[in-house]
C-alpha cells in the first residue's frame, strides 16, 4: 500500500468536524509512538539502572478488589435487567 492511498483514505473518510484537533494530524501518533519507544527502551531502563524495583505488591492487590467489586456490579446489573 503506497503512501498516496494511505493518505487518500485517511483524507476521505475523516470526519469534517474533527479535523482541526491535534490528534487527527499525522505526526502526531507518529510523535507519540517515537516518544513511547524511546521511553521503553532507552530512557526509564537508563533511569532505573541504579535503583531498586518497586514494591507493587499492596497496590495491585487494592487494584484487584476494585476490578473486582465493580465486575460483581456490572454482573450483577446485567444479569438482572
């Protein structure tokens, strides 16, 4: 697929009312995924180098418990409708 089709869909099928928010330029996911990347696999190992690893452990657990109240209330909801 070529660049000029690319570009053509991307043109007609973008919505008119959209068209001047930031996201819908095509640097910018571009940008966004060249930052995510960089940041992965150059900046934070460089920065966790020297330090040691979080303990995550009481936060995920609290996490979890709220995950899973709410399934129980999604379930709950649906099942009864």
């Amino acid at each position: 697929m070529s660049v000029c089709v690319i570009k053509h869909i991307y043109l007609t099928f973008l919505d008119p009312r959209v068209n001047d928010w930031i996201l819908t330029k095509p640097w910018t996911p571009v940008s966004i995924m060249l930052l995510y990347l960089y940041l992965i696999k150059i900046g934070l190992p460089s920065w966790m180098k020297n330090r040691s690893a979080y303990d995550l452990k009481k936060i995920i657990q609290a996490y979890n418990l709220i995950l899973l109240v709410f399934n129980i209330g999604v379930v709950y909801r649906v099942s009864h409708a």
